[in-house]
C-alpha cells in the first residue's frame, strides 16, 4: 500500500486572519501534483501548514499520513516522518556549514530514533553519497564547505535545497517556488533535477511532490498527474498538465468568473493584506 498524504477541510489562519477556508488534498506517493494561483490566495500558506511552521494555526480541518493526523507534531517530528519543505525564502544559517547540516539530518531523518549526536552516518558513506548529488546538481564541492544558505545567491539557495532533499530522501516533497529567481538554464536544471532525484527515494518508492508555482517550465521535466487552482484560500479546480498550461498561458479571469464566491474570497484577502 502506497503511502498517503492527506489534507481535509483545512483552515489555517496567519495572525487570526484566515487564509485557508477548507482545503482538501490527497497526495499518494509516486504522484506529481501542481498548485497554481494567483499571489496571496494560500499557495505557500497550504505548504507553511502542512509543514507545521507554528505562525500558521490550524483551526480546523486536518493532516494526517496514512491515516494518522500529525496536526500535534512539530516540524522536526514530520521531517522524520517523510515530509520535506523547499522554502521559498530559505533562512541562512552562519557557522553552521552545508556539509554538516546534512549529515545531521539526513541521519535523523533515516534514523529517527536515535539520541542527537549519535550514530551518525558514517563519514565515508556521506561524503561518497554527497559528492554523487552535487555532481548530479552540476555544484562545485566547495559549495559543501560554505555556511547554510550565508551569502548565497538565488540561484544557489535553490540548488541547495533540492541538494537537501536529495539527501535527505522524503516521502512527500513541498517546493515552494523552487522557480522564482531563476534564469531559464537554471529553471531547466533544477526541473530535470527534481525529476531524478524523485525516483531515487529509500527503498525505491518515488516521492509524492507538491510544486507550487506560477509558471509551466519547472514542470517540464515533472508533468504533473494533477494541477491544482487555489482561488481565496480553497481550492476550486482540478486537472491534468494541460490546465497548468491554460493558466500559465491565460491566467486567472476564466477561474474567477467560474468560482465567484472564492474570487469574493480572493478579494477580501488582498484588502485584508493592505490595511496591515
């Protein structure tokens, strides 16, 4: 039996204003979903809840893989579970390097019973293993010695963190705009990489991934086997790769016209956003 992500009748609020008003999601694994919308409709919102960032609170609704719901777990406790997020706006971290960072999580999450600071992979396999990621990425080894995400371009924040979930290997991959800041060489790298590295998961199962994005060329590489519209905190309709097409090529006017209640929604969020 395939493992189950699954999102029902989720509502989230951001500092007591909703933002989520009953979303419903299934992600299997092996399963290439897209998530579309216009800006400020909950895209990241959706991806920042199921996640577990505490400035996102859940007031109704849940969470749950393969049937059990993880609404009271922290974040680390999903990323042991097999779910991992691709920020859109990664944090740096100073003093902490690349190469160690992974080497701890990437033990934790394959051994998520273990005490912190022991049994570590051994430095052999990891440095083995990481040196075939990079050089899959096109990245330069030094990039391993460099702090986390400190004084990196855009560019290169992205690469970083398809390197860590490449490492890291999850059941359900959350990229949050992996695309935006990238030039079209680097959309186009980062696209076949993501590919890849999605059938290489532990035990030969691919990852069920979630892109979030505004345009069509991350998916190049990565047809997805749902798009998803996300209008007003909801989302209201659902097809195949060519509907990521449709609106990457003709926008949002037809899906408003089709859904009036959540474009009313859509509205109320974006006035909402600038009286803040």
């Amino acid at each position: 039996m395939s493992d189950t992500l699954k999102i029902t009748d989720l509502h989230v609020a951001v500092e007591g204003k909703p933002i989520l008003r009953g979303v419903n999601l299934t992600i299997n694994r092996g399963e290439t979903h897209a998530l579309m919308g216009p800006n400020g409709s909950g895209k990241s919102t959706l991806g920042n809840a199921i996640m577990g960032h505490p400035g996102y609170e859940v007031t109704e609704g849940s969470i749950e893989i393969n049937g059990e719901d993880i609404l009271e777990w922290d974040a680390s406790e999903r990323a042991r579970a097999g779910i991992f997020m691709a920020f859109q706006r990664p944090m740096s971290v100073p003093g902490v390097k690349m190469a160690d960072f992974l080497r701890h999580a990437a033990t934790n999450v394959r051994n998520p019973e273990r005490k912190e600071g022991e049994d570590l992979i051994s430095m052999r396999e990891f440095r083995k293993e990481l040196k075939e990621k990079m050089s899959q990425l096109r990245m330069d080894e030094e990039f391993a010695r460099r702090y986390v995400n400190d004084g990196f371009s855009g560019g290169e924040m992205k690469r970083a963190e398809i390197l860590q979930m490449a490492m890291l290997r999850p059941k359900f991959a959350i990229l949050d705009e992996t695309d935006s800041g990238l030039d079209v060489d680097a959309v186009k790298l980062a696209s076949q990489s993501i590919a890849a590295i999605s059938q290489e998961t532990d035990g030969g199962a691919e990852m069920g991934i979630l892109i979030i994005t505004h345009h069509d060329k991350l998916l190049d590489h990565n047809a997805p086997d749902f798009t998803h519209v996300m209008l007003g905190g909801k989302i209201v309709e659902t097809g195949g790769v060519e509907l990521a097409r449709e609106l990457y090529t003709e926008g949002y006017d037809r899906i408003r016209a089709a859904y009036p209640e959540a474009a009313a929604a859509e509205a109320e969020l974006a006035e909402e956003a600038t009286t803040v």
